[in-house]
C-alpha cells in the first residue's frame, strides 16, 4: 500500500481521513452531506496540490470528472443520487486526480451494488427505500488515495491482458 510519510505531510493526510468519516457520518445519520465538510475536504486538496508541486489542472480534472460524472448519473436517473453525493464526489477528485477518482467511483459502484444487492436478497431493502451512497465513495476514496497505485497496476494488467502499465 502508499507509505503515509512522517512529518508535515501527516496533516493533509489526516484532514482526508477527517473529512471522510464526517461525510460518511453523517449520510449514514442523515441522509445528506454537509457543504461546510466538503469545501474543508476540496479545499485542503487544492492546498495539498499547490504545497506538492502537483500540477493543479490535474486536481480540477479529478473534481471535474467525480462530480461531473454522479452529476450526469444524477440527472439521468432522475435523482437517484443525492446532491451531496455529486459534491463529494467532486470534492474527493481534488484529492485523488482523473485516474484514480475513476478507482473510487468503480470502487464505491461495485460495494453499493453488492450491498444493494444482499439488502434486496435478505428482504431488508425495496424500490422506495434509500442506500446512502456516501459510505461507499469514502470506502472508495479511502482505497483508491491509500492503495491506488497497486489497485491500478492490477486494473490495467488485467485490462492489457498482463502487459501493465
């Protein structure tokens, strides 16, 4: 997995993991997720971009492509994603980047649907009842910053029928 390195690095690091278990708090006790959360979460991500040197076009493509895609998902389904779900999405890309904001979104879709899936089986879960979404993004937040690059080594091993990247 990514080394979490020693010192002043350590602080971005734990305002991410703040962030998530906020969000994924309270869409679990609430259904929503708070904007004052996500703006702390997006903006220390542009702040971690600027402080490493990483270039900020990419970090915005990582929000972009987050939010952009729950936004179009929301809009096609009428709803079925909630606006804070979008945001976070979208707040998490400043973290993450393009590549690996695909990861926690492929990531957060197959534990959703798994878990939508034996709610349905075990009788727990119908048409008209709601599954935060929120858990799963930061479940797939949490995988895609802290064992991404594993994650997408395999992913395209697999994709390239072995050939890596």
């Amino acid at each position: 997995g990514r080394q979490v390195p020693p010192g002043p690095e350590l602080l971005p690091v734990f305002v991410f993991a703040a962030c998530l278990v906020f969000a994924v708090a309270e869409d679990l006790d609430h259904l929503l997720i708070l904007d004052e959360g996500l703006v702390v979460l997006a903006l220390s991500g542009l702040l971690r971009a600027a402080w490493q040197g990483t270039f900020w076009p990419h970090a915005l493509a990582g929000a972009l492509t987050g939010g952009g895609l729950l936004a179009l998902i929301r809009w096609i389904s009428r709803g079925g994603l909630g606006r804070g779900d979008v945001k976070f999405a979208g707040a998490l890309g400043f973290w993450l980047g393009p590549e690996r904001m695909l990861l926690c979104l492929g990531a957060a879709f197959l534990a959703g649907g798994a878990a939508a899936f034996v709610l349905l089986c075990c009788g727990r879960a119908g048409r008209q009842r709601v599954l935060p979404f929120g858990p799963f993004l930061g479940g797939g937040a949490w995988a895609a910053f802290f064992h991404g690059a594993p994650l997408l080594s395999c992913f395209y091993s697999l994709l390239l029928g072995g050939g890596g990247r």
